[in-house]
C-alpha cells in the first residue's frame, strides 16, 4: 500500500514523541531513585557518568510519589506508543499485542507483591501506569484521525 508523504511523516513524529516519556522515565531514575536498583546496574554498563543523587528527603510526599511512581507510566506510556508505531498499518495485530503489553506491565507490578522479584509493589505505578494507557488510546485516537484526514483513506 502506497502512503502519502504527510502519512509517513505523522508516524515517524508518532515514534519520535514516544522517546520523549522513554528519556523523562531514565532521567526520574537517573537522578532520583536509590542506586540500588537494577536501573544503575544498566546505567553503569552503558559507562554513564556518576554523580551525587539528588535528596528527594525532604520533598512533600505528593513531589516523592511522582519520582517514584512517574517513570513506570512514562515506560508504559512509551512502550504502548512505540508498539502501536511497529504496527501502524496492522490494526489486527495492534489490537492483540497492546493488551497483551500491557497485561504484562501490570503483571510484572503485581508480582513485585510477593518479592520474588526486584522491585517494589506500589499503588502509584499502577495509577501512573492506568493513566499511560489511557493517555496512549487518546493520542492514538487522534493522531489516527490525522493520517487518515492526510493520507485519504477511510
């Protein structure tokens, strides 16, 4: 199938916009959350620079909660995005593997419940992560309405 020049270019902004939350979920980790966590065991392979943590101690509970639940719904809200972008023109398949994305995303905090795995079991990435989904389905909505407005298929 032939598209249009303006379709190919939506789609290409559809996954650059999807790095954006990707980098801001590194960069809430980066910088704020306690290095033990496998994150910086990632960081320090990728021989990124060290640096003083910055105390988030004395920030008000609501400031800590978004640091600390923030980036999970910014990794959902990129992965959603960023699979929807492989599978633009098959909405079949977009429409098996977004749920199952997600299913796993929220597997993977459930089963931080029982410790057998690294992390921390928390509410707030769940909201976080609720709130990506439902973030990803109205953007998808309308950055779907623009491709078919410029590329003249129905």
């Amino acid at each position: 199938m032939k598209y249009s020049a303006n379709y190919r270019k939506y789609r290409i902004l559809y996954a650059a916009f999807a790095l954006i939350p990707l980098l801001l979920g590194c960069a809430f980790y980066y910088f704020f959350r306690n290095r033990e966590l496998l994150f910086y065991a990632w960081a320090g392979a990728a021989d990124l620079p060290d640096f003083q943590r910055l105390d988030t101690g004395h920030l008000p509970a609501f400031l800590t909660w978004i640091t600390g639940s923030l980036p999970d719904g910014l990794w959902a809200l990129s992965g959603m995005m960023l699979l929807r972008c492989v599978l633009w023109d098959n909405k079949k398949l977009c429409r098996v593997y977004l749920p199952v994305f997600c299913f796993f995303a929220f597997f993977y905090e459930f089963l931080q419940i029982s410790e057998n795995i690294n992390g921390t079991f928390d509410p707030g990435d769940l909201c976080f992560m609720v709130f990506a989904v439902v973030f990803e389905i109205f953007l998808a909505r309308k950055c779907g309405f623009l491709t078919r407005a410029v590329s003249g298929s129905r």
